[in-house]
C-alpha cells in the first residue's frame, strides 16, 4: 500500500484527485493521511469526495472516507478501467474542471471509450479554466497520444454551481509518447474567449476582450489577436469568465484565464488574463503556468523522459512531481526544466 502525505508540498486536492488516479492506474491500494491539512477548511471539500467516488466506479474499486471534511482516505483500485456512458455530480459549485483533470489519465487507459457528464461548478478561481482545458492542455497531450475533447454544456458559477461538461475520451493505442518542449518561439497570434452569462445588458464580455487586447498591446504583441465574444444564457446564475492562448513560431500554444467574481471589474479581468499571459511569454518558457504542473502526471505515464520549460517552478510543479515519484517514475526540477523519466504504462 502507497502511503501518501496529502499535507505535503501544496497540501492541496491535488493530491488526492492525481494521486488515487495513479494508483488505480497502478493497481495499488493508497492511503492517504491529513488530506488538504493545511488549507483553511482542512479535509475534503465535495469535489474531492466526487472525484474519489468517480475514479472508484471507474476501476470498480472501493474506497473508505470519502466524505466531507474527512483527512484520512484508504482507496483500493478494482481489476479494470471500465469506460462507457457515465455521470458524475459534484452536488456543489466545485470545479467540473478539475474533476475532468483527474479523470482524464484514467481514462485514456480504459478499456472503451469514456463519455462523462460532469455537473458542478464551470468557472471559478483556483481551478483551471474549461477553455485552456479545451484550448491549451488537450493539444499539449494530443502528440503524446491522448484522444480526448471537452464540451461546455452549461456554464455554472458560485454559489450554485448548475454547470456542466461533458468529457469523451478514447483509450490510448499503446503507451503514451513522452512530451518534449523547451524552447517557446515568437507569438504568431493570440485568440481567446470572453464568456458572460446573464450580461449582456453590462457588456461584459465586450469590455472584458477589449481591455485584455489593449493590454497586450501595450505589452508588445503586435501579432493578430482575435477575442471572441460569447453572451450566455442558458446558465442558472449570471457569471463571466476570459480565456486567451498565444499560438508560437516553434507551434506551442501557451494560455491564461480569470473568472469573474463579485466586485471584479470586466477591465481588471483583460488586464489580469493579459498581464499573466505576457510574463509568461517573456519568461521564454515554452509553457505557461498553469500547463507546467498538469503535465507533470501524463509524462509520468509515458515511456521515456519528458522535458519542458516553465515560467517558475510552483508548488504545484514540485508537489506533482514528489506525487509521480511515489507511483515509480524519476521526476525532478532543475533551473526552470521539468524532466520526468515515465514508468511506460501501456494498455
């Protein structure tokens, strides 16, 4: 049985989403002790009770503390991954995102192709957005070999969440490729989304694009760029959120995002989505901050060494990295590369 330390590094859900994933991957039991510690409300939130649940159906496994402020989980993986059609519902505002994240490794190890219904919370700080999911992580992994999309049926924001996404994954053929990327090129062109719900009449997303071209602007991307406007109505509460990626001379594409939030103006939002965007590519990284630490589980699983250039080194990059060293792969920092020797799982 692994032992697994969720106060460690970051202490955050990540941890316990990623790292029940490895072990159902790896057929083997996990017990995870002071889960999310450190945080203000120490112990699983309903996201992370949802994704426990979610990776134990996957694997017909079995796991024992999945509730709500529980620090101590003992999860023990089934025979198979098992895809097909499935829902999974989070019951609060948590991110369907990051239920998504964890999902995925999983599923491109199954044995059918995985069509999941994700119903919770869309847009919301501390969890990646659906369009850098969509836009930035999926094409990163696409060479490696994963065959995956994600839909947004229905946005949701705080408090209610009522959103939802829809996950269709193939199983991989083979085993992953390993992901090389180091140096990031010159920006060819920069696209993005600026999804408002319930907005229109503030025009939100109009003056969320246009203060985030501006600000790019002035920072020196004289490249195209091109935002595109979304007025949404189907979700249950009014909310908003930005999305851009810059597309490189090398053929990477780096990402940045915000959600909105009460008091969070449309004009700081283009500027905070360009702002991070923008030290990001002038780091010279060939990823962006967010596309850093959730590579670090697929090259895990790939045959061979990745590598990759970050704008920093997070928490989030080093507590991925310790977590892929417990389940056999070789993972380390060094300046600003993230290297990982995978264990080469194959279906």
């Amino acid at each position: 049985m692994t032992l697994l330390d969720g106060s460690r590094h970051s202490g955050s859900g990540t941890l316990v989403r990623f790292g029940v994933a490895l072990a159902a991957l790896r057929g083997e039991p996990l017990h995870i002790t002071h889960a999310r510690a450190r945080r203000p409300k120490p112990g699983l939130r309903a996201q992370h009770v949802a994704a426990l649940k979610a990776c134990a159906e996957l694997c017909e496994g079995s796991v024992e503390g999945a509730e709500i402020g529980s620090q101590e989980v003992r999860f023990r993986p089934g025979p198979r991954i098992r895809g097909g059609v499935r829902s999974f519902v989070i019951g609060t505002a948590g991110s369907t995102t990051m239920l998504a994240l964890g999902l995925l490794p999983m599923a491109c190890f199954a044995d059918s192709l995985l069509d999941a219904t994700l119903i919770g919370g869309v847009f919301q700080d501390f969890a990646p957005s659906p369009h850098h999911f969509q836009h930035v992580l999926l094409p990163a992994l696409a060479p490696m070999g994963v065959r995956a999309t994600l839909e947004i049926v229905r946005a949701g924001y705080p408090p209610a969440g009522e959103g939802e996404l829809r996950l269709r994954v193939e199983p991989v053929r083979g085993a992953l490729a390993p992901f090389e990327r180091l140096a990031a090129g010159a920006v060819r062109r920069v696209d993005g989304v600026a999804f408002a719900s319930h907005l229109a009449e503030a025009r939100v997303a109009t003056r969320m694009a246009a203060s985030c071209r501006e600000a790019l602007v002035a920072g020196g991307i004289d490249a195209d760029i091109a935002i595109e406007c979304v007025e949404d109505a189907a979700s249950a509460q009014p909310g908003a959120s930005l999305a851009v990626w810059a597309d490189t001379s090398a053929g990477f594409r780096l990402g940045a995002d915000r959600a909105g939030a009460h008091g969070r103006s449309s004009e700081s939002i283009g500027r905070h989505v360009a702002g991070s965007l923008l030290a990001d590519l002038a780091s010279g990284a060939a990823t962006d901050r967010h596309l850093a630490d959730q590579l670090v589980l697929f090259a895990a699983l790939a045959r061979g060494r990745s590598r990759w250039t970050v704008p920093q080194v997070t928490d989030h990059v080093e507590s991925n990295a310790w977590l892929a060293t417990l389940f056999g792969a070789r993972a380390r920092c060094e300046g600003k590369v993230v290297e990982v020797e995978g264990i080469g799982l194959a279906r």
